[in-house]
C-alpha cells in the first residue's frame, strides 16, 4: 500500500507534476499537467498520452486500487471534464500502456447533459487506441461507461487485468466489463493519469500483481 502522502520511492513525473498537499481531510498526492504539456499540441501532448506519475512495477496481471479525487483546473478548456485514473502495463520508454480514467463532470452527481451521462469513465490503449478512436469503431459505448460519481469528491477506482479481460469498478460498483481490451498484453509500471485542465489528488494506491 503506497499512502500517496508523497511521491513512492523511485517515482518519476512524465508531462505532470507532483505534490504533497492536505486536501479533503487527507494529506495526499496533487497531480497536474506542467504548463509545458497543458499549452501543447491536443492528441501529442495531451488527450490520451503518457501524462502521469510513473510508479515502476513488474504488473501484467492483478488488481490495482486508487483514491482519487478530481476537479477542474484554473483556466481548464470547456472540453475538460477532470479527467483522472490509472494507467498500467507501462513499458519501457513510454511506448505503450493501458489506462482507465474517471470523468467526473460527466458523473450522474454532475447531472451531465445528453450522451455525456453514459461517458463518466473510460479505458483506452496508448499510443493506437484513444478515446476518439474507441468512440468511433464502437459507437455503442463498449469502452465506456455511466458512474455515479462527481467533482471534488474522493473516489474508489479498482481495475483487476488478467490477460486481455479487464474489470473495472466505482466505489464497489462494476462500471466496466471488458473481455478483449485493445493493448498488449505486456508487463510494465503503474501511473497516476491526469489530462488537460485537471486538478487531481490520490490517495491509498495498492498494487496486488499475479
């Protein structure tokens, strides 16, 4: 179990920064874009990319557990929906990964307009399958979901990987159920994933490889 009360031992930032700071009622980890990244290029900087604290492990297979608790940035785009997650299987230089994110102010708490409702957490493959690729091939929603969840507010985000399945659940709730995810099914580290004009916090990571 890593509190998250500062950066893990051996810990290194890609594209974000990284603080300890007291926030609801807890000291935990503040996670943001660096003023770098967040002015760059949509879909090369940010948008689905390597923006997170890179936590390494040896993870293929097992279950991984995060608080986290998410809110817009000061100047965030109107696209911005505090987007926050796990990213996992992280290999060698960044070349690929795996993540699931939350976006809270398209949670039922937020009470989002139209087909927003049914997008409050995603899974995607980096670098070939973003968000809008998965949304495109998979109109039905396939690779996201609807949550009752919302800003400023602490979540429980778990995902358990066993091979190409992987299950996803929101404060004990299933959310995701996916048999045949889109990465490779590779070994690599844990990242703590932010996205454009977010404000994130975690706390309490447990890692439980098989």
């Amino acid at each position: 179990m890593h509190a998250l009360e500062d950066l893990p031992d051996g810990a290194s930032v890609n594209s974000v920064t990284a603080a300890s700071v007291m926030v609801a009622g807890r000291l935990a980890l503040r996670v943001e874009l660096t003023e770098v990244a967040a002015s760059g290029v949509p879909g090369v900087d940010f948008i689905d990319q390597p923006t997170f604290v890179h936590i390494p492990a040896d993870f293929g297979n097992g279950i991984i557990e995060v608080d986290v608790l998410s809110r817009l940035a000061g100047g965030a785009p109107d696209y911005a929906r505090a987007f926050a997650g796990l990213a996992y299987r992280i290999t060698e230089n960044l070349e690929s990964f795996e993540a699931v994110y939350v976006r809270p102010l398209n949670g039922a708490k937020a009470d989002p307009p139209g087909p927003r409702a049914q997008r409050a957490v995603q899974y995607f493959a980096y670098p070939e399958w973003n968000f809008e690729r998965l949304r495109e091939e998979y109109p039905d929603g396939h690779y996201e979901s609807s949550a009752d969840i919302g800003p400023d507010e602490w979540i429980h985000l778990r995902i358990e990987v066993q091979g190409e399945r992987l299950r996803a659940s929101v404060d004990g709730l299933q959310v995701l159920d996916l048999p045949k995810t889109k990465g490779r099914e590779a070994r690599g580290g844990i990242g703590l994933f932010v996205d454009i004009g977010t404000e994130a916090f975690f706390s309490n990571l447990s890692i439980t490889a098989r």
